[in-house]
C-alpha cells in the first residue's frame, strides 16, 4: 500500500473509525477502507483529561466515553461506541506505525460537566477559561495554579509521557489548546491580568489594580473593557507571546522524545485576524518549532451545519487563507483541514453537497506561492475531517479528487500575485485599530467574490525576481525600501491600494489609472502603472459608471476604535471601515481587464502554467444550484485541451463565439482554436489543462512567476 504521490493525507478521526476486537485493533481494516496509506491517522481522543489522568501502562483500565468517541457519541454509521482501554488503543498505535503511517494523539480544551467522568478541571478550577459575564468554558493553557505554577509544565509533562507511553507519533493541539473565539469577550482573569503586567510592565489605574484578586462578572467585564479600550495593541502582543513561550516549551520537550507537534494554531482566520481576534501570531509559533499548522479551510462545512440563519458561505474568504498564511509563515510545514463528515457534529459534505466539496478540495490545492527558487504550492496537504465510517467506495471518490489536486506540477502563476509584507503586517495592528481599513486578506478574497481571483502570494524579499501582475495592498503601509522596489517594478502590470489621498507622483510613479472611493469618510484610493496594453476608453467609462454608485452601506461613524468587535470568530471576525460595492468592483475589473494573463475568460477563473509547458486553468461556475459554460479565449496557440477534473466527461468545443444557454448536440470541433467552450458543474470548478502550440510552448510570456 502507497501513500499519495506529490501531496500529504493525514486523516483525523474519533476512535469509532477503528474495531477495537479485530486482532490489530482495527488497523488492517482501516487501511483496507482507505486504500491507501495516509501520511497519519490522528484520534480524535477530544477531552484533555486523556493527557491529564493519564496513569501509564502497568494497569490496564478503560477510557471514558469521550475519549472513545467526539463528545462521547453512542455511534457514528459504522459502529456502536466501543469500550477502549489504555493496551487497546497503545496496541493501535504501534500496528498503524508498523504499517508504515502512525497515530497522533488529538485533543481539545473542552469540557463537558463530568458527562462521562469526574473531571480533572472540578478539582482546578483555577484554570478555566473565563468569558463575559461570568460565564467559564474549558481550559485556558495559559493559566497558573492556585499555587502560582504554571498549567503549561504539568501538562508537558504528563503530555510527554502520555505520548512515549502509547507509542504515538505526535499530538495534535486543537480547540482549547489555540485559542478560539474572540479575545475581546475573552479572559481578564487576575492571574491573566496580572501575567500581562509583570511581562509587559504596563501601568494600570488604580481603580483596575484595586479590582485584581477579584473576579467576578462585573470587576472582570470592566477591567477587559478598560484594556479593550486602552491597552489594547499592548494586551494582543502580549497573548502572542504566551502562546509562542507556550509552543516553544512543548515543542522543545516533544522534539527531545523524538515525536511531532501538530496544531490548529488558527479559527478560520488569515495571519492578521488570528492575531487580532485570537491573540495567536502563527509565524511565531511556527519559529518556536510547531511541526504542521493544520488549517481549518473549511468554508462548506462551516456553511452547511452552521446554527446561524444569517451564515454567509465564505468560500472565498476561507481560500484565501491558504495563499495569505503561506506568505505569512514562510517556513514550516502547512496543511489544512478538508471537512469530509461529522457524526458529532451531524454533518457530511461528501454526501449532501458532493460538487462544493469537490471544489474544495481542488481549490485550496491551487493556490502557490513564489520564491526565488520557483513556485510551490501552499499547502502541502490535507487534514482530512472526520475520516470514520467512510467506505471504500468513498474513499476511492475522495482519493481520485486529491489525486488530481496533487496533480498541477507549477512553474509560474498567471494569474494575478498579491504582494505580503512582513513590516505591514506588523504595522496593521496600530493601524487598524484606529482606522479599520481593510486588510490584505480582505482585499485578496473581495477581489475574488468581484470575480477577479489572485493564484499566489509574494513575499516582498522575493519581488526582485518575479515577474507578472502584482496586487500590492497597503502601498502607504510598506517600508520606503518596499515602496522603491515596488515603484521600480518594470515586468508587469502594478495594481496599489491606499488609504485615504496618496500622490503616487511623490514616488516616482506616474499612474495611468487613479480611483478613490467616493461615497466612504475614509476612502480607499487604487492606483495602477505599468500595464502593457494601454486604458481603453471602454474601461475608463466601466470604471467610472461603478465608482458612480453608492451601495447604500452605512459609513463607520466615530472613532474606529469603539468600532464593535464580533463575539466569534464563525460568525465574522474584524468590522472594517465603508468600502462600496462600486469601487470594490471597479478595482476588480481594472485588475482583470490590464492583467498579464494571457486568456481571457467570461467566468471567474484561475490559471498556471505547468512545468511541462501547459496551461493549467481553474474555471469556477458562479451560481451554485445550476450548470454553466465558461468561454475561454488563449492568446498563444493552442495545440490541444484536456479535461483534468472529473467533469465534465465531454472535451471541450472549439467555438469563435460563446454559445452559453443549453446545448445538447455535441457540436465541438476537432480542429484546435483560440476559443473553446466547457461545461461547469453546479457550485463547482472544472479544470482543463491546455497544450500550446510548440513555438509558445517555448516562449516566455510575462507571466507571474519566479526567474530563480
């Protein structure tokens, strides 16, 4: 048996996945179902007391229900909860290493009111984590006992002990162990509180000091809201620096016994939003030696089994964060969860909104970042969720589109390149909580729902040896070294975004198109230059007849800062200042109509070139509940097509016109054209690899990418 070519699989699941009265504990049959050899299996064992309770090997005793299934779950579609002892699940983990993958130990902080065992919590107390209102919910690893020792030591402790005991590869970190939900309606506990002082040597008023030893609902709310409103760049610094401490004394204890630190280390959040909402900078973590950072892309599960009526689909939103953290991170190895099913959580993708899936998981696979020595993919894999009581059938359907994700070998990206600069991202905190402009990520994935999709990130050391369409969001924001090499940028088309009035002419620029928001009390202006194909009069007046309308959004009146902040991170993260639906898609159109890509395409689309020369194009539909066709015409010579997803069956027909609308009569030709119509699915991205002609196969179109 094989694991997946190009691509790592790792597969998280609850122990209803494996049969605990097969010889092997179920290890056979797991990778019968598969039919393939993941990269890892990761037990979903849930509840921390797992690693806290844990008293070796030399007695063996039963799990509590919630580590033997997800919230302690009767059954998932395969089988009824099973009773697993400590040998039973240390036998698991020793015959999946022999098979050659392995098991990490996957935990979260929660915890459920002694459901199914007094709790380890009940007797600290002291270590919940605190919300407003007096509400507490789980644990909160970076809190100290009664005593004044650290939570973090015990656990590392029992946590290594618990991981050499078992025979696992590694942990998993989860919810609990990464902050979730929004540090605004998060914990000022006293020891948190007094934590943030002793490091940071900020100065609270009296009234705050005298409140510390208390903490009950109305002295906690209000000391958060004085360091919400007066500390609170201070306050958010300083949670990423216990987290990194946290990650750095793990990863240091779990490395010296030869094993893995796998951590979610985000919420469905970009860089910027997890360090605002969440108080996690994930290259920091990383640096202080965090193995995989397993993202949640996750924009059709969280859609689909959503509780809120008013749950927007963040398909391009949640996409973006495989480009964005990629850029971020630089280093380490970044995965991302894939939402297959649930049986907690009473979901499944694979079943109920099979083309959405689809899209998924070929979609997040694309995205590339380019570096002086060439381009590669951002993701590195999945992080399959769940993978119990799939079948093999199924598994074979799911194992055939990861294949094909894994399959792009890409030399350049052709599509639009957003620039990532580490010194904005360090300037955004300050700057955004007093003006609440968009972010970088906001504008990568606006662009997208307008349309206009980018296919990678560029970091700025790397710009000097790029070429391509260049998204440079935050122009003002660069350092002047940053600014010079942007302004100097001669291989291709340059798009800016700033706030407020900037004179690009102060930088040497001369713009051939400049917009400013009108209808915004603290307006967005875009600038473009170097574009080679000049502004056609047509544009100029497209432009011109969107940034002429107002969408009626409300402005954000009065200080940014008082600006009110989202309770959890699923619902939304970060409200930002009145940017129109108008100039968002102005700017959308100025970046496709001027763009290097050398196709155009009446549907949104993605493109790269291949290694072996090919165009590798990602065509999505737009609507979600009916088929499409896209229209593409090929500046160079096309020699041939070919239909890499697993629709449409038919190839593609060669047209000189877009024929749209319903066609049943097969009326492609044979004979290669510049234009070809293709059929889309509904919700769903067809992608079709196109094989040009020898002369432009050899040639080399401006295009983004990496010249080494």
């Amino acid at each position: 048996m094989e694991k997946l070519k190009n691509g790592k699989v790792f597969i998280w699941m609850q122990m209803l996945g494996f049969e605990r009265n097969d010889s092997d504990r179920g290890a056979a049959r797991f990778l019968n179902q598969t039919g393939f050899l993941p990269d890892g299996a990761c037990a979903l064992l849930f509840h921390p007391d797992f690693v806290h309770q844990h008293k070796g090997m030399d007695e063996e005793y039963v799990l509590p229900a919630d580590n033997c299934a997800y919230y302690g779950i009767p059954r998932n579609s395969e089988r009824e909860r099973q009773p697993w002892s400590n040998h039973d699940l240390r036998d698991l983990a020793l015959n999946l290493a022999d098979a050659g993958t392995g098991l990490y130990a996957g935990i979260m902080g929660s915890t459920i009111g002694d459901g199914f065992h007094r709790e380890w919590i009940a007797d600290h107390p002291e270590i919940y984590s605190h919300r407003r209102n007096g509400k507490r919910h789980g644990h909160f690893a970076l809190k100290r006992f009664a005593d004044g020792t650290y939570y973090e030591d015990f656990f590392i402790d029992q946590l290594c002990r618990t991981l050499v005991d078992y025979g696992f590869k590694g942990v998993h970190l989860a919810d609990g162990f990464c902050p979730n939900g929004n540090i605004y309606h998060g914990d000022y506990s006293t020891d948190l509180v007094t934590q943030f002082v002793d490091h940071t040597g900020f100065v609270l008023p009296e009234d705050i000091t005298a409140g510390l030893g208390n903490d009950e609902a109305a002295t906690e709310d209000a000391r958060g809201d004085w360091i919400w409103r007066h500390a609170r760049a201070e306050w958010i610094e300083f949670l990423c620096w216990r987290w990194e401490r946290f990650f750095a004394k793990i990863c240091a204890r779990v490395h010296a016994v030869g094993l893995e630190v796998m951590v979610l280390g985000m919420y469905c959040t970009d860089p910027f939003e997890t360090k605002y909402c969440l108080g996690m900078d994930m290259a920091r973590i990383m640096r202080a030696g965090v193995d995989y950072l397993t993202a949640n892309i996750l924009p059709t599960s969280c859609y689909i089994s959503s509780p809120w009526e008013s749950q927007d689909y963040f398909f391009h939103r949640y996409m973006a964060i495989a480009p964005t953290t990629a850029a971020h991170i630089r280093d380490g190895h970044l995965i991302s969860m894939a939402g297959v099913q649930d049986a907690t959580e009473e979901w499944d993708v694979m079943k109920h909104a099979p083309c959405l899936h689809e899209r998924d998981l070929y979609t997040m696979m694309a995205y590339q970042l380019a570096e002086k020595g060439g381009s590669r993919r951002a993701l590195e894999g999945y992080f399959l969720c769940l993978g119990d009581g799939i079948q093999r059938e199924d598994w074979n359907w799911e194992r055939e589109r990861m294949e094909i994700a894994f399959s792009a070998d890409v030399e350049r990206t052709l599509s639009p390149v957003m620039l990532w600069s580490d010194y904005a991202y360090e300037k955004m905190l300050i700057e955004y909580i007093n003006t609440r402009r968009w972010t970088p990520f906001k504008l990568f994935y606006e662009l997208a729902k307008a349309g206009t999709h980018c296919g990678a990130c560029v970091r700025s050391e790397d710009l000097d040896s790029f070429t391509g369409t260049l998204l440079v969001p935050d122009f003002d924001m660069l350092s002047p070294e940053e600014q010079r090499r942007v302004a100097t940028y001669d291989r291709g088309t340059v798009i800016c975004t700033a706030l407020g009035d900037i004179k690009p002419e102060a930088y040497g620029i001369e713009p051939t198109i400049l917009i400013t928001d009108r209808y915004s009390n603290r307006p967005l202006t875009a600038f473009v230059f170097g574009a080679n194909v000049p502004v056609s009069d047509e544009l100029r007046s497209a432009v011109e007849a969107l940034l002429a309308i107002d969408d009626g959004t409300p402005d954000l009146e009065g200080n940014p800062v008082d600006a009110e902040d989202f309770p959890y991170t699923l619902i939304d993260t970060l409200p930002f200042a009145k940017v129109t639906t108008g100039f968002r898609d102005a700017l959308a159109l100025v970046l496709k109509e001027l763009s290097d890509c050398p196709l155009t395409c009446d549907m949104p689309h993605m493109a790269f070139q291949l290694a072996n020369g090919a165009y590798r194009l990602y065509l999505f539909n737009n609507v979600d509940h009916q088929y499409r066709r896209a229209f593409v015409t090929m500046k160079p010579i096309v020699a041939d097509t070919s239909v890499v997803s697993s629709f449409p069956i038919l190839p593609v027909r060669y047209k000189d016109d877009a024929t749209g609308g319903l066609v049943h009569h097969y009326t492609g030709e044979i004979s290669s054209k510049q234009s070809f119509e293709v059929k889309l699915q509904p919700g769903g991205v067809t992608i079709l690899d196109v094989h040009l002609a020898e002369s432009d196969a050899s040639s080399k179109p401006v295009a983004a990418r990496a010249n080494g």
